[in-house]
C-alpha cells in the first residue's frame, strides 16, 4: 500500500510540474508574440517558431545568451535571453513546440 500511495504521489508531482512548466512558457511567449505571432508563424529573420522541436528552441535560446547564436539583428534576443534561465529556456521550447 505504502508502494502504491508513493508512485501516486510521484505522478500526481510530476504532472503538476508538467501543467506548471506549461503555464510559465505560455506565460513567457506572452511577451514573444508581438514579434513572433500569437502562434509563432511570423517569421521575423528567416523563419517561424512554429514547428520548431524544443530542443531547437533551447539551443536558440542558450545560443543567444551566449551570444554566439543569430543573425545580424541578435541583440534584442541576446538581451531577452541574457535575462532567462535554463529552465525558462525549457519552459519556453516545450510550450512554443506544441504551438
């Protein structure tokens, strides 16, 4: 019983932190949509977010903050990153990757 009672709790935690990562990349685009699209489909150098796997976005992102990632137009992203966190960074990906 003991057993049961601890990989309940374990699942009930992990699809808490699952919904809450959710909500906080949901909550982080918020502030990307005005150049990205409500959706990510806005191109704004070369291509969308949409359809990009989270990984992609994670890599973007650590890419940008440390500096050495983007296009002639990178100091807004490197500013935003500077900022953020791995786990944002995560957050982020996961939620822009089922847009």
């Amino acid at each position: 019983m003991k057993k049961l009672a601890l990989t309940f709790c374990l699942m009930l935690a992990f699809a808490v932190s699952t919904a809450l990562a959710a909500e906080d990349g949901k909550a982080l685009y918020a502030k990307c949509s005005s150049c990205h699209g409500a959706d990510g489909s806005k191109a704004v150098m070369s291509k969308a977010l949409k359809g990009q796997s989270a990984e992609a976005i994670v890599k973007a992102m650590q890419g940008y903050k440390a500096k050495t990632y983007g296009g002639s137009k990178k100091a807004g992203m490197e500013n935003i990153a500077s900022r953020m966190t791995d786990e944002q960074f995560k957050a982020l990906g996961g939620y822009i990757s089922k847009l």
